[in-house]
C-alpha cells in the first residue's frame, strides 16, 4: 500500500446506505466504500499499548493482552469530511437529539485487542458507560463503532444493573455475569456501523477469544467515534 494517502478517499463512506433501527441501535452495513483498504492500513500498523503501567507489578497488559489504541489525528477537516458527517448526524436525529452534534475530537480511534493467554467466554471486556445512567436516550452521547476484523466474532454487550467503578485499567477482562444481567449483545461483522446511547453499561464482548489469539496472528479492530449532542 502507499505510503501516503488521502484521508477523505481512505474513510470515504458508502454512497449508498441502508440504516436500520430496532429501538435501541442504528445499524448501517456496508458503511464503508474502501473497508478492504482499510482492514490493510489497519494490518501494517503499529498499536500502542492502551493504558499502560509498567511500574505496577500486576500489569496484566502486554502480559495476557494486548489492549491497543490506535489513533489518526485528522490532519485537515475538509468539506467532504463535514458533509458525510452532517449525513451521519441526520440519521441520528431520526432517533435520538434533535439539534447539532460534535465529535469529541477530530481524530480516527482504533481499539485493536490481541490475546496472549487463553481466556474462555466468560470473562469480558469491563463494563463502562459514556454518559450518566440517569441521562435521557435523547441528551445522552452517543457510541458509534465500527467493526474492522474479519473474525467477526461477538460484538458489543450491553448490560442491566448498578454501576461499579471501572478498574479495567488494572485489568481489562472481567466476570460480567456475576454482577450484571445480560440484556443484549449487537453482533460484530466486517465493515458494520452501530450508534447507540452511551447511558447503557456496555462494553466489548468476544464469543470465541481463540480467534484473537497471537498464535491465530488476527486483532479485533474496532473503530470509536463519540457523537455529542450540543444542547
């Protein structure tokens, strides 16, 4: 692949697409017109190490994980970047806030996540919420993800109960099961938008870890956004 390329081309979205809705998630499949190219650029990164202390000695991080977050700074913001935005807003209005949005902040964010031990299901990606449980759907930020490996494995749970502090700095996997009730989970496939309220405990769940393991060489890629409502 070049080495330079055009940001607006890279991300380009689809010229056609479908959402749907079903009371609690948009989905949009196909999002992306160059997700092959994508998936490569993703491939032939490096991925820094996502909440990583060495000075402690329980870091679990780069020991049994590799919990990475890759992030782009948007070098320019152009009109095409702004238009196929404004789209995106369009179709949250639909269902959520009426009025504007913003980013919370002009970049591409990658979470990539690799195992290095063995993990069963259930352990999980700790829990977390991007908004106050009290907030309205309508007032709340919104999460939009976008699934970029090909192993298409689980997707993003979301989860009933009370919310406990988010410790998963000092270790990212969790048993959600003995604490929360699961209520669903968005499944995961290549090249797929979801954009839901961030009010909801959520966070990333894996069916099969094998599929992430280093001796299978494959990450999970996910790309982040965070969609604000300006009040």
């Amino acid at each position: 692949m070049n080495k330079a390329f055009i940001t607006d081309d890279l991300f380009e979205i689809s010229k056609k697409i479908d959402p749907q809705w079903d009371g609690h998630t948009i989905t949009i499949d196909n999002f992306y017109e160059n997700a092959e190219d994508i998936y490569e650029w993703l491939e032939n990164q490096q991925y820094p190490l996502w909440k990583y202390n060495p000075d402690r000695e329980t870091q679990k991080n780069g020991v049994e994980y590799n919990d990475c977050r890759l992030v782009s700074r948007i070098p320019h913001i152009t009109r095409r970047f702004t238009q196929k935005m404004d789209m995106i807003y369009d179709i949250c209005r639909q269902y959520f806030w009426k009025g504007d949005y913003d980013l919370h902040d002009n970049v591409y964010e990658f979470n990539c996540f690799q195992t290095l031990k063995h993990f069963d299901s259930t352990l999980q990606h700790f829990p977390h919420i991007d908004s106050k449980l009290d907030t309205p759907n309508e007032l709340s930020t919104l999460n939009m993800i976008v699934y970029l490996d090909k192993e298409e494995s689980g997707g993003t749970a979301c989860y009933h109960g009370e919310w406990i502090k988010n410790d998963e700095s000092r270790n990212l996997l969790y048993p959600v099961k003995d604490i929360f009730e699961l209520e669903r989970i968005i499944p995961a496939k290549f090249n797929r938008c979801v954009i839901f309220a961030g009010n909801r405990i959520h966070g990333a769940w894996i069916d099969d870890y094998n599929k992430y393991s280093e001796e299978s060489g494959k990450w999970r890629y996910n790309h982040v956004n965070f969609l604000i409502p300006q009040q």
